[in-house]
C-alpha cells in the first residue's frame, strides 16, 4: 500500500512540474506574438489545453505567469553562460573577450530573453512586487556578472570606474537586444569593438597585463 502510495503521489508530482511547464510554454509562445498585454486567460487556456484553475494554482494571476516565464528563461540562459571567475592565469582581456563572447553566443540562441525582460522592465507592471522583484534580481545578477568580468582588467583599486563600466556594458546588451529585434543584428557580431573599446580604456588606465 506504501509503496502504491508512493507511486501515484510521485505521478501527480510529474503532473503538476508538466502542467506549469505546458503553461510557461504556452505564454512564451503567446508573449512572443502579441506582447504581454495581449496574453488573455482565455487564450493561454486554449494554447495550453488546461483550464484556468491550473493556471490560477500554479501562478495566481496573470503576472504571476509572467514571473514564473521570466525566471525559467533566466535559468534556461544563463546555465549556458560561463562563471566569469572560473579563468584561470592568462591574460585578464583574454578572459573577458571568452567570458563575452559565450555571453553573445547564449543570448543569440534565446534573443527572446532580454525582449522579454525590457518589454517588462519599461511596463506598467514592473511595479508591481512580484514583478518588480524578478527583474531587480536578474538585473543585479547580470551588473554582478559584469563587475567579476572587468575587475581582473582593471584591478581592484578601479572599483569605482568598473561598476560604471558594469552599468554601460549592461546597457549595451540591453540596446543589442532592439538592434537585433529591428535591424537583425547578432549580439555576437559587437564583441570585436566592445573587447576594442575595453582594451583601449585598459591601456589609458596603465594597465599594463593587457597591453600588446
């Protein structure tokens, strides 16, 4: 009896994980051609083929969906990203050029993800808490990232000038992601003089481990 017991809770457990992840995928798809604002219960019922109450369960509300979407892509993306502290000895520039360019590469693969996180960053509801706190915390991550990717760069001593960097470089890849929505650009194909302009500020600086 146990052991049946056992069987079918961990069946309503698949369930349930399958049912959140039928739901997730359905917004994405419905986000992706009509913007959030034009994803309706109704229709993520339709695209999902479960009721609203599955919905209601998992997530609560509409934004709850969008939450739970968001922080899934977040996870998705940014398991292929490199940890930038995990370089070993070499030059810093070379490290940041690897750390970049499998940044690039990754948001290539999923330009959705930063559309959907600027769509949200710039609308109404990212004021409400829910919300608000995904995308603080994904924001945070990403200027983390870009500080441990600079400091080796420019040392210790230029805390101050790397989080300036860390906003711009965020700032690129948040405006690469227009580019490559409107015009079709590759995050990729702006490494070059990104890693360009770093080095140039790096040689300004004295910095001389990334000198030629």
């Amino acid at each position: 009896m146990a052991k049946g017991s056992g069987t079918a809770s961990a069946a309503r457990s698949v369930a349930t994980a399958s049912s959140r992840e039928l739901i997730l995928d359905a917004a994405r798809e419905l986000i992706a051609s009509r913007g959030y604002d034009g994803m309706v219960i109704s229709d993520l019922c339709a695209r999902s083929g479960l009721p609203a109450s599955s919905i209601y369960y998992h997530f609560g509300n509409k934004l709850g969906v969008l939450a739970a979407l968001l922080d899934r892509t977040f996870g998705e993306l940014h398991a292929a990203f490199p940890d930038p502290t995990s370089y070993g000895p070499g030059d810093p520039l070379e490290h940041f050029e690897a750390w970049f360019t499998a940044a690039c590469r990754s948001l290539d693969q999923r330009p959705e993800y930063l559309r959907l996180l600027l769509a949200i960053s710039v609308g109404s509801h990212k004021d409400t808490q829910l919300v608000g706190d995904t995308v603080r915390r994904i924001r945070d991550y990403a200027h983390a990232s870009w500080v441990a990717a600079l400091t080796p760069v420019f040392g210790e001593d230029e805390a101050a000038f790397v989080d300036q960097l860390a906003v711009l470089g965020r700032a690129v890849t948040d405006g690469l992601a227009v580019t490559n929505s409107f015009d079709g650009k590759s995050y990729s194909s702006h490494v070059a003089p990104f890693v360009a302009m770093i080095r140039g500020l790096a040689e300004q600086r004295g910095r001389g481990s990334v000198q030629e």
